[in-house]
C-alpha cells in the first residue's frame, strides 16, 4: 500500500508533464539550446535540502551527493515534483554532474522516465555550462567496449569473469548490450566533479526501489570497490523511505545486515549487473 502511495506522485506527475503547455518540448526547448541558461542567472540554493537535514548526518557523505541521489532516485520513481525541487539544491555548476546521474539511470527506469525527468529539469532552467554539444558529438563509439569492460572490472573485482560466463548464458546480445551501452556509453562517461563512487550511489538510490535484490548487492559491493565507504552506502540506502515509502526502507534495513553478515564472512554473491 505504501508503495502505492509514493508510486501515485510519480504517474501524476508524469501524467501532468503530458497535459502541461508549459512542459511541452516545443514550448520549453528550444534550437541550438537557447533554453539554457546562463549560469549567473541560476540562483544559488540559500538552505539545504529539507529531506537531507532530516536524515542521519553522515560525515562522509556530502549534501551535493545526497542530492545527487534523491535526483537520480525520483527520476527512477518517475516523481517530477520532488526531481524539480531536488534541482533547485544544485549550484549552476553542479548541473552538469546533475544530468550525468540523471541520463545513467536509463539503465534503471528506462527512456520514457529519463525523457520525463530531462525535460522536467529543462523547464526548471539548466545552466550552458552542463551541456557541451560540440563535445557529445565528437564522441568516438569505437571506445565503448574497452570502456565498459574496464569500468565492469573496477566495480567488479574478482566477479567480473564469473559475472561474464553467467550472463553470456542468458542470451548471446545481453553481454554486449550491458557492456558497450550501459557501462561504455553510459555509465563511463567523463564528468569533472562526479566520481565513479558517487555514480554508483546513485545507482544504489534508484536500484531501492526495484525490488532487485541480488543486483543491488552487487552494487553495494560495488560502490565499495570503488572508492565509497560503507558509511556512505547506508547514508545512501538511508534515504530510501522518503523516495520509495517505509515498507521499502524496512525492507532495505533487513537487507544491509544481510550484506554485513556476509561480508563479515566473506561470503561473495555477484549476481548479473
């Protein structure tokens, strides 16, 4: 029930983007990108975020990662209202790293939640500072599969050979796809002031509430192995009831002292991606 309720912003939301004149790409985005905005006319956010001064306060994780996540999260959740409002805690120059968590969780929630999310942050105002179109063009497709190949062994360690061998054996073109797509175009691409870790936290936030279990410990672990802490990745999973509802957040608790028990044994469970 609890998931139903939260579940209920995210199709309103998205149901009064379609209705909305004002949200309408013709209406909102315009040739060449003159919708952008330019970065003195975005105001600086003047309090923290409501939702962050109400969590546990983790030294190690800071407020800029947090929104980060709850961004990438009510994009997953399909929550506009509460992605608009996340924007509006971001600095002009965060933007840029703001969209970089938004466009990878097309490997979450899909395109239609993205192409939702994307145009939402557009109409709240996107600085020229987060979009480089002379630089995504000259993208080269022929790095993606070295790419993701080397960004699937720094999260996965050791698994990543098991990890091949097992999801080769679900279809010969799903390798390929997790490989040059998710992790080689999407997952690694360059952006000054997001790191591999917080893109993996943020991974975590959205992966919550798909009720994925074995993927999501795969990158908790994962998030560990490069570079974030487990204060940071339970921070993160911390947030999960205001995103996703209580009965998630429970779900989760239970969820982390399995991961504990485990890793205290030592005991490695790397399940597709």
């Amino acid at each position: 029930y609890q998931r139903r309720v939260h579940g209920i912003g995210g199709w309103k939301d998205e149901r009064k983007a379609s209705l909305n004149l004002d949200l309408h790409p013709g209406e909102v985005l315009k040739p060449n990108w003159a919708h952008l905005l330019d970065p003195n006319e975005i105001p600086s956010p003047n309090w923290r975020h409501p939702d962050i001064t109400s969590l546990r306060q983790v030294v190690q994780l800071s407020d800029r990662t947090r929104v980060y996540a709850f961004a990438a999260a009510h994009s997953a959740a399909g929550n506009l209202s509460s992605l608009r409002r996340d924007w509006t805690f971001l600095t002009a120059d965060q933007h840029r790293a703001g969209l970089e968590m938004l466009l990878e969780t097309v490997a979450f929630c899909g395109f239609h939640r993205l192409s939702n999310a994307l145009r939402s942050v557009h109409e709240q105002g996107v600085s020229t500072t987060a979009i480089l179109p002379q630089k995504e063009d000259s993208l080269d497709s022929a790095s993606f599969p070295a790419s993701g190949e080397s960004l699937l062994q720094q999260i996965y360690t050791s698994s990543y050979g098991p990890l091949n061998k097992s999801i080769s054996k679900l279809h010969p073109d799903v390798w390929t796809w997790i490989v040059e797509f998710l992790y080689g175009q999407v997952l690694s691409r360059d952006c000054p002031g997001l790191s591999v870790a917080e893109r993996e936290l943020g991974a975590l936030a959205c992966m919550v509430g798909s009720v994925t279990f074995p993927q999501l410990r795969s990158h908790m672990r994962g998030a560990l192995n490069c570079g974030a802490s487990l204060e940071q990745v339970r921070g993160i999973l911390d947030q999960t009831s205001i995103v996703w509802g209580r009965p998630e957040q429970a779900n989760i608790d239970g969820y982390w002292l399995d991961f504990l028990r485990d890793r205290a044994g030592s005991q490695v469970r790397t399940t597709f991606f």
